[in-house]
C-alpha cells in the first residue's frame, strides 16, 4: 500500500479480530501478521484478542463487540460458538467473519467458507452479508448442532487408509466393532405437532448440512435462514443387520430406514436423561431432565 493512499484515521473501520492461538496446533499464529495485513489493506484497523483459556472468548465479544464495525474470529467451531454466545448476550449485532484453524469446521463447510485462512480472511475483507439462524439449548446457544450419542467419534477412530480405500464403507465396518459399547437412551421429542419417543443412540437438533463431522444431511433440505432446525434421530438396532441399515442410511442421506426419524421444526422440546451430555457446536454441553430449543431465526449476521 503506497503511503499516499492510507486514509485519515478517522476513516478506517474497526474490527475486533479475536483469535484462538492453539487451535488447529498454532496454525492461526502463523499466518497471523499476513491476515492483519489483508485487512488493513482494505481499511480496517485491528484490534486482536486472543483467548487464554475456555470464555474468553464469549467475555471478549459480550463486552466490547457491539463496539466495533465487525468482528472476525479465527479458530475452529468451539471459538465461533463462544464468540457468538458472547455476542448474543451482549446484545450485539454487529457483522461477524469467521477464519477457520480448528482440526473440525463443520459450519465453515456448511457456510462455503474456505478452509484457506488468507482466502477466508480476503472473503471477508470484500464480502457481503447474509443474515443466519442461530439454535437455543436451554440458555446456551448453538451455531450448526446440537447433539447426543453415537457417531461424533467415527470421523476419528476410522483410520484415514481406510477411508481412502473404502469410503463411506470404513465407517460401517469401523462402527461394528464397536458396536457392542453403544448406548442408548430413552427420550421424548415433541415439537408442538408430532410427538417421537422411543430408545435412541444418537440425535441431532441442527442447522447444517454436516453433522457431528461424519454424515452430512442434504443441501436441498437445509437452509441456514429459513427459521427452521432439522432434526436427526437414530433408534437402537436390534442386530447387525439393522446397524448397517443405520450406517448406510445416513451416509447415503437414504433415510427410509425404521430406524432413522428426520424432520424440521421451529421449536423442540425433549425429555432425556438428566445425566445425558450434549455436544453443542462440538464442545460439551450438560444435558437436563427437560430441554427447550428454540431457533433465533437470523440473528447472526455473516461476513464472507
């Protein structure tokens, strides 16, 4: 940038870069000064937070968000929902970018946003809003999932040669072994028109086309603004048979199985187990005997 065409202070905007230093093994730290100067080559000036230990960042962007003219966070899903929670309590609206670092970054894919840091941050630096949907559990708050049970842990346990070699097919035959140590719990569902109750391995209350970083639900049935949560719900199998119905049902987004309930609503309430935890946008949330969600529909809006 020649010096004669930096603009007066007064003229730049300011954003509110808060930034998980560990996330993704450091890699944030990396490309920090090349991300910085993306964006005060386009007018920013910048102030970076960057978070010590768990809520920081939800204190980061609860005090002083509403205070800037955008907020942009790098880190992996956990740090987007603390800094969305953050920026819900403190009444802000202010636009958001996110720069994925996380080893996960389920909402990044959902959303089109590029796993490239310095394209995302550039994205961002010249892109246009667009307003999304943000879930309620209980009093917390959930950017893409809510969820319980089975599933979150095939995307790691699966080796990735047999990923590469097997596809969708490592899961199944990666999840059987294993299928003797599943759990499942009895819930009820009722979203003020249907009623599900029945024993359940795993289920997901999600605004998002990847869930739980294994399966995705499909891109014609999800929209992040339209006001609605999807929800997946697997029952128990009774046998091998009926696992790999299960497996290869939500791998091959066929969702005929018995075994599988997918449905939309705006509003959800569940009776569960008091001691069931939940996994909000991948981070571990503590379950209750009862459960409200609601959808705050468009609260966020995005920048990318």
């Amino acid at each position: 940038m020649d010096a004669n065409t930096f603009k007066p202070f007064s003229q730049l905007k300011r954003m509110m870069l808060i930034i998980n230093p560990v996330s993704g093994r450091r890699i944030s730290l990396r490309f920090l000064p090349d991300i910085i100067r993306i964006f005060t080559a386009n007018d920013y000036i910048v102030s970076v937070f960057p978070t010590g230990k768990r809520g920081d960042a939800t204190e980061f962007a609860r005090l002083y968000s509403a205070e800037f003219d955008i907020v942009v966070t790098i880190g992996g899903d956990g740090t987007l929902n603390e800094v969305i929670t953050g920026m819900i309590l403190g009444g802000s609206h202010t636009p958001l970018g996110y720069i994925p670092s996380g080893s996960t970054n389920d909402f990044a894919s959902c959303q089109g946003i590029s796993s490239d840091m310095l394209t995302a941050a550039m994205h961002i630096a010249n892109g246009s809003p667009r307003q999304i949907d943000i879930g309620k559990f209980g009093n917390n708050y959930f950017s893409y999932v809510s969820a319980f049970g089975a599933f979150s842990w095939l995307s790691y346990t699966t080796s990735q040669n047999l990923k590469n070699v097997l596809g969708h097919s490592a899961y199944i035959l990666d999840a059987v072994k294993d299928l003797p140590k599943l759990k499942s719990y009895h819930l009820k569902f009722t979203d003020g028109e249907f009623n599900y109750e029945g024993d359940y391995i795993f289920g997901a209350v999600c605004n998002s086309t990847s869930v739980a970083g294994t399966f995705t639900l499909p891109a014609a049935l999800v929209d992040t603004a339209d006001g609605k949560f999807e929800v997946l719900l697997v029952h128990k199998p009774q046998s091998l048979i009926d696992w790999q119905s299960i497996l290869t049902g939500v791998f091959t987004q066929d969702y005929s199985s018995p075994f599988l309930d997918l449905f939309q609503t705006e509003k959800l309430r569940i009776e569960a187990p008091a001691h069931l935890d939940w996994s909000l946008d991948g981070e571990r949330g503590h379950g209750k005997s009862l459960i409200d969600f609601e959808i705050l529909p468009k609260r966020i809006t995005l920048i990318s």
